[in-house]
C-alpha cells in the first residue's frame, strides 16, 4: 500500500474556495466534515479546515458526473 506523501501548503485549499469550486456553501461543508462526508483537514495553527485540492477535484467530477459522493 502506498504511504500518502505530507501535503505542502499549495496542495490545500481554504473552505471558501472549497465551496466555491463545488457549488456549495460554507454550511454545507461544514456539515459534511462535522457528519464525515467530506473531511477537512485542520490548519496546524489556526484549526481553520483545509482541503486538499486532490480530493475537491475529484468530488467536483463525481458531482458533474452525477456520480454519489462517498
């Protein structure tokens, strides 16, 4: 099994531009991390939730794709 490289601070995306690129709001993200729908990361510092762009691109082709999200 592969070992998931640590992601560098271009890989993450902030919870605006999250909900920006997947056509959802600021509550709905965060009701899909606090339910496990769709994780965020934590910010070492500010506990702000992150994305990694990664995972949002997939989501979003899932999303344009009809496809259910996990």
């Amino acid at each position: 099994m592969a070992r998931r490289r640590k992601p560098e601070p271009a890989d993450l995306i902030t919870i605006a531009e999250t909900a920006k690129l997947l056509g959802v709001s600021l509550p709905t993200l965060r009701r899909w991390d606090e339910n496990g729908k769709f994780p965020a990361r934590r910010h070492p510092i500010n506990s702000y939730r992150m994305y990694l762009r990664e995972d949002v691109v997939r989501l979003r082709k899932q999303i344009v794709n009809g496809a259910r999200a996990a």
